[in-house]
C-alpha cells in the first residue's frame, strides 16, 4: 500500500507542476506501475503531499531495489528514477513547439519555460545540487564565487564491480551527442530518458540548447554541435557566440579553450557554455582602453583581472568579429620570450584563447582571454596552471567557468578544511599533509585571531585566496609591471 501511495503522491506533484494534466492521471499511474512491477492500485482515501518530487522520486527508486526490481547499484537507480520521469515528459518536437511559441513573446519567457521544465523533470539535479558549499569572496577585482561541489554522488565498490561486467559501447560517442536525448543509460553513462534539448540553427548550422544536470550557476545551459567532432577555437566560433547571444540576448556564451590542460574536460566534441549570470570578470573594469586601427568601430581594453583578459566592444557584429578574429591571430603566432610565452614547440601549437560573447545594452561584447599551455621541468602540468603550492586547493584545468571568476573546487575539500579549522585551534586532527604550508602560515597570520568563531570564515577567506592565485598562475601576463609591460607590447602590435 505504502508505493502505491507514493506513486500517487508523485503524480499529484507532477500534476501541481504542470508536467502533465490531470487527465493523463491513470496512463502516467500505469506507465510507472509497470516500471516498478506493481500489478495493482488501489487508491489512497486521503492523500497528504508531504514530500517534494526529488525526495518522493528517492523513495519509489529505494522501494524497486528493495523489491530487487533492480539492482541496488547507483547506475540502475539512476536509470529508473529517469524512466520515471520520462512518463511525465514530453516529446522533444513538443517542447521544441512550445519554447518557440513562448519565444515569439520573449526570449525570456521560452528559457524561463525549459528551464523550468529541465528542474521539475529533475534533469537538473536541485536537490543533490542544495549539497554544494557555496560562498562569495571579496578581492581587488570583485566578488569571487566559491563552490566546493558536493552534487555529483561517488560510485561505492559494487557501483564499479558491476561496471566491470558490461560490455562497452560507442553509442552515443560521448556525453554530448545529441543521441543521449532519450537514452536510457546504461553502467558507466549516464541515465537520459527524462532528457530533452531545444533546436537552433547557428549560421546554418544545427545546434542543441540544453541545461547542465549539475548548475553551477543560474541557467547554466549547454550549446552543442550536432557533428560529434573536436573543439576549435576560430573565427566560426566567434561568429556562433555572437550568433548565440543575439538569439539569446539574456545570456552570456563562452567556449572553453581548444587546447589540453588550458581547454575543458571534454575537448572532443564542439560545444560552449552559457548561461543567466553576471560573473565577477563580466563586472570587471577596464584597466587600459585602446583601438585598433584597422576597426574604427571596436573599442578595445585591457580588464583589470587576474588572468590576461582582452574586452572588446562595439555597435556593429561585423566589425566585432573581425577584430577579435584580428586578437586571434595575432595570438597564435605571438612569442615573448621574456614573459615565457612560446607560440610553438616544433609543429605543436600553445597560443589559443577562451572566449565569452555578450549583449550588454546595445553593444556587443566579446572578453578574450589569452592562454598558453607549454609546459616545463619546474612545472610539468603547465606553465600558466596552478601551481604545485595551490595544487592542494585546485589542481584541474582552469576552464572557462573558472576564468570567469567561479571556483569549483574538489568535494574532498569540504572535510580537509574542517581538519584545517582543528588544526589551527590546535584541537585533535587528521590534517591531510599537504595542507601543513599553508595551515602553518594562517597560524602565523591570524595568531590573535583564531578563535571557534572565526576560524571557518578565516578559512573560507584564505581558500579564496589560493583560488585567486590559481587565477593568476593561469594568466599569461602576470599583474606585476614586467607583465604589465609585456601585455601592452602586444596589445601595440594589434
């Protein structure tokens, strides 16, 4: 009786969410039924909603392995919960039909609606997302955000034993490909049955909009290509940027570098990032404002930021293009060797750029932020990457979400730093080592002012810290006057 309860609770929800209407009560009922192996229902006199979809949906997956309709492992629970979902869910062609119908009115009103949709068909991972530490820092150069993420769940031993036993597929051929609409899942890929993405047509091109199942910031939304094939940065990626941000003038659209260790974690298929939000580098002011010659029409500045950023502005798209496209080339051939900076070893390219496009009031906007990925002895994972006296605060990629000023640091750190916090009241401790330098040095700095009371926000204050050199190890032109200097040469040379 206690399922069927909760499977009725779960549609009543569903109803008050406007995922379906009430008179596709029993299909939805009977869908799910058959998911779960239940061959009867006998409906509860009075029902109480005493739970949110997430924790109901929780519930109902717990029961099925329970029951063993499946197995107890992460990856099956997660196929399911989907499923279920899905019964709930529209066909892509449906909620293509409806998000341009809400776009004829305002492009506002058609993300609102998948956005919207994307949460309560629990795509979007609100309550595993509620998990994350989230905190903002005060620095010279604005407001930095800080996120220890805690959402993506860690597989246990029988997650990856059963793992082992499946055979591998290339099918969908990554995480992105459009192929994952619909796609139940499967051990080692993600479920995707509850999964939907909006059509675009970029420079006529096909192109997917879709949310990311783990936010890290308002509307965090994804732009894919629908040709499975490897990131580049040129002049077409501009263009979609810019292409991007007319259709979607309410958001900002950035791609993550094209190159290892500067690029993103997933380099082989061509997609950007955007999103509703206004981050700590968008707000940042210029610090040196020039032209370029052979484009009366851009306005271009240096931005005061910790990484070497270029902002270039103007009326005309035509114009903005060709003069960022202008940067880039420039970029890529560019050598100083008193900075470091080496545009190739061999016939091996360094020089590349993360870029951000965005409509702020009538002009366009497009930030370039130049990045080189050489490494060296002193330092093999890179010379412009976080550096070994920061690595035990953020040792991966510095990606275009971290460019922009938000830090996404590993899950470990949230017990590492309450262990940090014991140790510098000098209470009982399993202190990770690595973290001696730096604790040893807080203890120095804040001598007459650690106390039970401030100890977490001295911490949180000094995490951003190593967050803010992170950013600043990453930039190409370092933020003393030889690097200074050095920037200026090149922005001389445009």
């Amino acid at each position: 009786m206690k399922i069927q309860q909760k499977i009725q609770q779960l549609i009543t929800c569903a109803i008050s969410l406007n995922l379906i209407e009430e008179e596709d009560e029993i299909y939805a009922r009977n869908r799910i039924l058959s998911l779960l192996s239940v061959n009867e229902f006998v409906p509860a006199e009075e029902l109480k909603l005493d739970n949110e979809l997430p924790d109901l949906l929780d519930e109902i997956v717990a029961y099925a392995a329970e029951c063993q309709v499946i197995d107890d492992v992460f990856d099956e629970k997660e196929i399911l919960a989907a499923k279920i979902m899905d019964v709930f869910m529209s066909k892509p062609s449906e909620v293509n039909h409806c998000f341009y119908e809400k776009y004829k009115e305002d492009p506002r009103s058609a993300t609102d609606y998948f956005y919207t949709l994307s949460q309560n068909a629990n795509y979007i991972q609100t309550k595993r997302i509620g998990k994350n530490i989230n905190y903002k820092a005060k620095t010279e150069y604005g407001e930095l955000d800080i996120t220890i993420n805690l959402s993506k769940p860690e597989k246990n031993p029988k997650d990856i034993a059963k793992g082992k036993t499946i055979k591998s597929t290339n099918y969908p051929k990554c995480l992105l490909c459009i192929e994952n609409e619909g796609y139940q899942g499967r051990i080692g890929h993600p479920a995707r049955s509850n999964h939907r993405m909006v059509r675009l047509n970029l420079l006529g091109e096909k192109w997917y909009l879709q949310y990311s199942p783990y936010v890290y910031y308002n509307e965090h939304c994804i732009i894919l290509s629908q040709e499975h094939r490897d990131m580049k940065i040129d002049r077409q990626t501009l263009a979609r940027l810019l292409a991007f941000v007319e259709l979607v003038p309410h958001y900002f659209a950035g791609s993550n570098a094209d190159l290892p260790i500067v690029g993103g974690s997933i380099l082989t298929h061509d997609h950007y990032q955007g999103g509703r939000y206004e981050f700590a580098m968008a707000k940042a002011r210029d610090e040196y404002n020039f032209k370029l010659k052979k484009f009366p029409d851009v306005v271009g500045a240096i931005v005061k930021w910790p990484m070497s950023v270029i902002r270039l502005r103007s009326l005309t798209h035509d114009s903005l293009l060709a003069g960022a496209n202008h940067v880039l080339d420039y970029w890529r051939k560019y050598n100083d060797p008193a900075v470091n900076i080496y545009a190739y070893t061999g016939d091996i390219p360094h020089n590349t750029i993360t870029p951000i496009a965005r409509k702020r009031n009538s002009l366009f906007e497009l930030d370039l932020v130049l990045r080189n990925n050489r490494t060296s002895i002193e330092h093999p994972l890179g010379i412009f990457h976080p550096h070994q006296d920061v690595q035990h605060i953020k040792k991966e990629n510095i990606g275009l979400i971290e460019v922009m000023g938000l830090a996404v640091l590993p899950a470990r750190l949230k017990s590492e730093l309450q262990e940090v916090e014991k140790y510098l009241l000098n209470h009982a401790n399993t202190m990770a080592e690595y973290h001696y330098d730096w604790a040893n040095q807080m203890k120095e700095q804040y001598k007459d002012q650690v106390r039970e009371e401030t100890v977490r926000q001295i911490v949180k204050h000094e995490t951003a810290v190593k967050f803010l050199r992170v950013l600043e190890d990453a930039g190409v032109f370092k933020r003393d006057e030889a690097g200074k200097a050095a920037f200026r040469r090149f922005i001389s040379l445009l």
